[in-house]
C-alpha cells in the first residue's frame, strides 16, 4: 500500500457503486474526512492544553495548601503564646516585676 501523505493526495475513498456520479460522491466524503481530520487535531490540542493547565492549577493547589497549614499552625502558635501570657498576667496582676511581651508573628500572604 503506498504511502499518502496528506488529504490532497488522496484521489478518493473507494466506496463501492452507492451513486452514479462517482466523483462527487468521492469528493464529499474526502472533503467530510478533511473535516473531520481538522476537527480531531481541534480536540487533541485543547486537550494538550486543558492537561498542562490541569497539572499546572494541582500543583499550585498544593503549594498553597501547604502555605495555608503553615499560616494555621502560626496562628495556633500566637494564640497559644497568648493565653499563656494572659494567663501570667491575671496570676501576676499584683506583681509589679512583671515585665513579659506578647510575641509578634511577621508573615506576609500572596496571591
């Protein structure tokens, strides 16, 4: 079987005696499998497409699941270091040596 390499080359598809006028019968069905051929190549790029995009939107995702634990785990850090201060302080109310601070997270969030 030789080799076609390309839709213009083809001369036709044989289909058998369906119509009298052969050739544009032949004609239609190679213009409906160019179609379909341009339509195919479409959906195999949107999907290349939609799958990097895919795999670029998951990795994101877990980038900032891991930013969003990070800044949880800060948060339950302050409020635990302060009700320990709390703490401290209703205990040392009359205490006039009392000299503690509330520790100062800096952390920034991006988007």
């Amino acid at each position: 079987m030789a080799h076609v390499k390309g839709l213009h080359e083809a001369r036709g598809l044989p289909v058998g005696n369906l119509a009298p006028p052969k050739d544009q019968h032949n004609g239609k069905l190679t213009a409906k499998l160019a179609r379909l051929d341009h339509h195919r190549g479409l959906l195999e790029r949107q999907l290349a497409v939609w799958t990097e995009k895919q795999r670029l939107t998951r990795s994101r995702l877990i980038l900032l699941e891991k930013e969003i634990a990070e800044l949880e785990r800060l948060i339950r850090q302050s409020r635990e270091a302060d009700r320990g201060v709390n703490r401290r302080k209703r205990a040392r109310k009359t205490d006039r040596g009392y000299g503690g601070t509330v520790p100062r997270l800096d952390f920034s969030v991006e988007y």
